[in-house]
C-alpha cells in the first residue's frame, strides 16, 4: 500500500507523540492500542490497527520497568509493526504476521532507549550547572530537548520505515518462512497469557478474586459480547463501592478492608 504525503507526515507525528509518552506517560500515545488504533485510522486501516493494538496491548500489560531493568520498547514495537502492516497491504488479515516482528522491535527499541539515555547525561549536567545560576528558563529549554530527543527516537526509525517502498515490504513478509512467522505468533501469544498473568499477580488478594473468577465463568459460559462483559465489570465495581461505602459507616465496623467481611461481621 503507498501512502500519501499527508498520511506519512501523520504517522510520523504520531511516531513522535509516541516516543515523548514513553516518558512523559500524560496522554498515552505510547500504549500499543492507542499508537496502533491512529496509525491505522490515518491510513486508512482502522480495523486491523485496532486489532493489531488490542494484541500487542495484552502483550504489554506485563512489561514494566522494575529497578534498573528496563521493559521493552512497547512504542517502538507499535508503531513499527503498525507501519510494517499498512504497508505489508494485508489488512487484519497481516495482523498475525506484524505481531510476530513487534517482539523483536521491541527488544531491539531498548538499545535506541540506551543510546537516549546515554546522550540526556550532559544534558542533565548543563541543567544542573544552569540550576546553580538560577537560570530557570536554560533548565525548561534543556528539558525541552531532552523529551523531543525522545520523539526523534521513534519518528527517525519510523521515517526510515515509512520511505522504505511498500513492494520490498511485501517481499520481505512473504519470504519469512511459515514455521517463523508461525512459531512467532504462537509465542506472542504466550507472551499476552505471562503479561495477564503478571498483572493478576500485582492485583490479586482476597477481595478481588472472586471477581476475576466470575469473570472468566461468565466469558466462557455465555455468549455476551465484550460490550456486555464491560457493562458488567462496571456493575460488580459499582456494586463493590456501595459495599464499601456500607461497610465503612456501619455501627461496630472492624473495617478490615473487605466489605462483604465488614457487613456479615456487622450483621
């Protein structure tokens, strides 16, 4: 697929947001289903950007930086295999094939996050040298450069993408053999149930767990759609809160922390 010039110039700003989000984290540019979902509506594939997104976001769940290891570059993996996927021309159809290179992206985005990083040291001696001036506009301005260093980190790659021909990108995923783009995927999806898995971990204690197991009986038992799961999620939530609420203004509470407790403890 060829893109037009104000569609490369698009994706090149959402390639840009994407990268400073990584660090700023306001607005979420860098998250797989957001980056993904507007790279595929400014080019004209909207649905297979949002399916690309919703897979590459359950991969990302689990990555997070803990210490001084640092999580794959979920930036980089979205908007290059987004970009690889408009261009590959094979619509939802390609999505399995893009999500077999993102891992990878995203592995090799932590060098360019070094090379970054590496280069923002001066830069916080020049803020640090200005800040014993007092000079508060050098520190902006130096903040400045540092955050856009950011941007370039993804908008550059995604730039050398974006001018490579749509043709040569197509014979590239036609040559990956079968049991590599195959073997990929299978192991993405891997990937998504470890991810899941590590954010179940964090959240899970003995007020939670019987939601997440009503959850999972229902999505399998029944045939709602994900519009009517959500309706519900947000039902047992509010339910939850006005538990919480009763519990807390209760005569006696032990207020343990676990509102079903509190009120048959009341009660």
């Amino acid at each position: 697929m060829t893109l037009s010039i104000f569609a490369i110039v698009l994706v090149i700003i959402i390639a840009f947001l994407a990268g400073m989000e990584g660090i700023l984290d306001q607005f979420q540019f860098h998250q797989p289903l957001v980056a993904c979902s507007l790279i595929g509506l400014v080019t004209g594939n909207i649905e297979a950007g949002v399916l690309l997104g919703g897979h590459l976001q359950m991969i990302a769940l689990g990555w997070a930086n803990i210490g001084a290891a640092v999580a794959p570059d979920a930036a980089l993996a979205s908007v290059a295999s987004a970009i690889i996927l408009v261009l590959g021309g094979q619509g939802r159809y390609g999505v399995s094939t893009a999500i077999a290179v993102a891992i990878p992206l995203a592995v090799a985005g932590l060098f360019l996050t070094m090379v970054v990083r590496t280069l923002a040291v001066p830069i916080v001696h020049m803020m640090d040298n200005a800040a014993r001036k007092g000079d508060i506009r050098r520190i902006e301005f130096l903040q400045i450069v540092a955050i856009f260093m950011q941007g370039l980190r993804i908008a550059i790659p995604a730039a050398a993408l974006l001018f490579i021909p749509a043709s040569t990108v197509q014979t590239i995923l036609n040559w990956m053999p079968k049991w590599l783009t195959e073997g990929m995927a299978i192991g993405g999806g891997m990937v998504v149930a470890v991810g899941y898995a590590m954010v179940i971990n964090m959240m899970a204690n003995k007020e939670v767990w019987p939601f997440f197991v009503i959850g999972f009986v229902v999505a399998a038992i029944s045939q709602l759609t994900l519009i009517a799961l959500g309706a519900l999620g947000i039902a047992l939530a509010l339910l939850y809160l006005n538990l919480s609420e009763r519990s807390g203004f209760a005569n006696g509470s032990n207020n343990t922390g676990d509102p079903l407790d509190d009120i048959l403890n009341d009660y």
